[in-house]
C-alpha cells in the first residue's frame, strides 16, 4: 500500500442541478440498469427520482438506496425492461479551501447476553459514517445547504477515492485575531459509502 500526501488529494461537491424527464437508461449487467448519458449519472439526492419500467416489473429496493445508485446513475429491475429515470443530476465541482477531512464509518453493536453468560456478548447491527471537514472560510457554500443531501467525492489521490451522500449537520466558521478564518462542516452519512 502506497503511503499518501495530503497535497495529492482533492474534494469533489455537487453544485448545480438540473432537472431530467424520461432519462434513457441502458442494461449494463443483467438487470442492473444505468442512466445512458455518463453526464447526467450523479442524481440529485433532494429531487425525487422516479423509474419509470413496464407493469410487472419492480425497482429491487434493497438495492443502493432505496433501490438508487445516486452516485453511478443506477437501479436495478426484478426483470428486463427498457427503463428510463425522471428526477436530476447534479454538476461537481472542485470545492477549494480545505485543509483536512475525516471519514469515521462504525458498525453499531447489540447486547445479547443471556442470564447465566458469564461474558457479554454482542451481535453487529446497522452502519453508519460521519464526515467532517476543515477548510479556510471561503464562501458560505455549507450553510446554504443545512440540513440538506450532498453527494461529496473524497480524492485520497489522482484515482482513489470514496463517495459520500450525507446531511450536513452543523456548520461552523471560527474567526480569531492572528488566524486565517476557518470552518468545520460535520456531515451526518446516510446511506452506504461508495469505493471508487
């Protein structure tokens, strides 16, 4: 494993939006289906997506979330079809200033022990990650989107990185005498952490 310098990475955020009605989607595996135009694939996630597919057929909610692949443009289908998407994509852009970030992912755990157990023990259950970024104070990009879904893509390099859907939850500029300004965005994740 490559040893990484922060001077190599980079963040991706999803600026503007545009709305797309009867999208073209193509099969790209089986029943796994993906929006045609590789421009339009990163889906809004504060726009309602509707597939739209033939009677008897059924978006596989288990699927991404909710049965959509906001960061890929993808669903899958309980049968062949020639679907097409109805919602809207989103536009990245570089998002400057930032220093650092931390991706905590953590798997909660339940306690099962029973009477008589002389060690406790515990069964995994649900997952979940937080955000947070650091970056000099820019602009007011974050507090314009509180309590809102973003799409960020975390560059640890020129090819890896890992894609987040979350809320931002807080948002927090801190000015000092002698100190650059700075903030603190915290993103509560929602919904799997993609590797790409």
């Amino acid at each position: 494993m490559a040893i990484n310098k922060a001077t190599s990475g980079f963040i991706y955020f999803h600026s503007t939006s545009t709305t797309m009605t009867t999208e073209a989607m193509t099969s790209s595996a089986g029943n796994v289906y993906q929006i045609t135009d590789s421009d339009h694939r990163l889906i809004d996630p504060n726009v309602t997506v509707t597939v739209n597919h033939s009677a008897g057929v059924s978006v596989v909610t288990s699927y991404g979330d909710g049965g959509i692949d906001y960061f890929n443009g993808r669903t899958t289908l309980t049968g062949e079809d020639t679907p097409t998407i109805t919602g809207a994509y989103l536009t990245m852009t570089t998002l400057g200033q930032v220093v650092s970030w931390t991706l905590n992912p953590a798997k909660n755990a339940q306690e099962t022990t029973a009477l008589g157990d002389s060690w406790k023990s515990y069964t995994a259950i649900e997952e979940g990650a937080t955000l947070t970024l650091n970056r000099y104070y820019a602009d007011t990009e974050f507090w314009s989107h509180i309590g809102q879904k973003v799409l960020i893509e975390l560059f640890e390099d020129a090819s890896a990185a890992f894609w987040v859907q979350g809320i931002v939850t807080s948002f927090g500029p801190t000015m000092a005498v002698g100190q650059v300004d700075n903030e603190a965005i915290t993103i509560q994740v929602t919904g799997p952490i993609a590797r790409g």
